[in-house]
C-alpha cells in the first residue's frame, strides 16, 4: 500500500483499517471482519450504545492516545472464539 496516495483522512484510515484486517485475517476473512467491525461501529453510533463501552486512554509506546473496547452481544458464544480461521497459503 502507497502511503503517499492518501491525505490524513477519513479515507486513508478506512484503507489502513482494512488491508491491516486483510493482513491479519486473510483477504475474504478481513474483508468480512472490516464490514463487521465498521457496521457495529454505525450501528452502535445510531442507537447511542455508547454507554457500553470502555475508555482505556492513552496507550503506552503505541502513540495512540484513544482506544475503545465495544462489548459484541455474540462474543459470548463458544464458536465465535473457536471458529476455525481461514487457511492462507
């Protein structure tokens, strides 16, 4: 990915954000996690279950000053930390 052909914008991080998805979790797969991960966000955002949700603050030798934890409804199923991943060659 060429860094240079993005400005600090919205659209550079959804790039980023999702060729790091694809990176770690194989092209179908990130995809799918980046589409899930952005819905929740919408969705969350749209019914304000902001309340739910967890600051964690400034993130030590990260130089990430924010970070949110969102509780999933469907990480309290075994299959969703079991789930065998897609195999990468």
């Amino acid at each position: 990915m060429d860094r240079t052909k993005f400005k600090w914008t919205q659209e550079k991080y959804e790039q980023v954000l999702l060729h790091t998805c694809q990176i770690i979790y194989g092209p179908s797969q990130g995809k799918a996690f980046y589409d899930f991960v952005i819905e929740k966000n919408i969705n969350d955002a749209m019914v304000e279950e902001i309340l739910t949700d967890k600051y964690f603050g400034m993130l030590p030798g990260a130089n990430i000053e924010i970070a949110y934890y969102r509780s999933y409804p469907g990480a309290v199923l075994k299959s969703f930390w079991t789930g065998k991943p897609e195999v990468r060659k």
